[in-house]
C-alpha cells in the first residue's frame, strides 16, 4: 500500500485558509429564467459527454418542468438562496461557469477532484455489487422451492 505524501500538506492548507477567507462569491446569480435557459442551452455541446449525460440532460429536465413562474416562486421562497434555491444556482452555475471560462484553471481543476471522488464512489460501488451477486448465487438454495 502506498503511504499519503504529505510534503505539500502546508501550501495546501495555506489555500484553503486563503480561499476560506476571499470575499470573492463569484459571478452573480442567475435572476431571469428565460437569459438562463439560453446560457444553459449554449453549455451544452462545451460538456463532456459525461457531465451532458448525468448532470446536464436531467437539469435541464429540471428546468423545463419548473418553468418561468416556477423559478420566481422558487426565488421568492428561497431569497437567501439557502436552500432549493441555492442548490438549483449552484448546479447552474457549475455548468454556467465551465461553460463561461470562469476561473478556467480552479474550475476544471475541481471537477476533475470530483470526477476522481465520483468514479472512486462508483467503482466502490460496482465492487460492493459484484461482491453481492457472488455471494447471493453462492447462497444455498432450498430444494422444496
């Protein structure tokens, strides 16, 4: 087993101290339903065919059903953006910001962080399935059934 390389430990945590306490909160808030839609809609083909598949498509599912009066009522429940609001932005923007040459270098250097946890996630998972079909068709069956 390989031991974690903790040489860089210190710049590290220095980055996320420094991250922790920029003002910065990035580019403003989608307000109107109808400018996002196009800006989802011109995302699209700058995706990866992954992210278009699994996060992309069934977004803007998402937003088709939710509609222009849905998304202002969602705002206007929501206006600290706290909660299915802030969740519905923060997946916009993920796209938007790919999509957009937002901080290109610290957007793709996190996606690619949470394409790693997520592949491990299904990997792990897949492990776990194969595992419990072995034991199950291992399992003794009952001759009366």
């Amino acid at each position: 087993m390989n031991h974690p390389d903790f040489r860089h430990l210190l710049a590290c945590m220095d980055d996320v101290t420094s991250a922790a306490m920029d003002e910065n909160t990035g580019p403003a808030d989608p307000a109107e339903y109808h400018s996002l839609y196009g800006r989802l809609q011109d995302a699209a083909d700058t995706l990866p065919p992954l992210y278009r598949v699994h996060v992309y498509e069934p977004f803007m599912l998402a937003v088709d059903k939710l509609s222009e009066a849905g998304f202002n009522s969602m705002l206007n429940r929501d206006p600290r953006k706290e909660r299915e609001a802030g969740l519905f932005l923060d997946i916009a923007h993920a796209i938007l910001q790919n999509s957009e040459a937002y901080e290109r270098e610290a957007t793709d250097a996190f996606q690619e962080v949470v394409s790693d946890l997520y592949d491990g996630f299904l990997s792990e998972e897949d492990k776990c399935s194969a595992w419990f079909v072995g034991v199950v068709s291992a399992w003794p069956r009952d001759s009366r059934t």
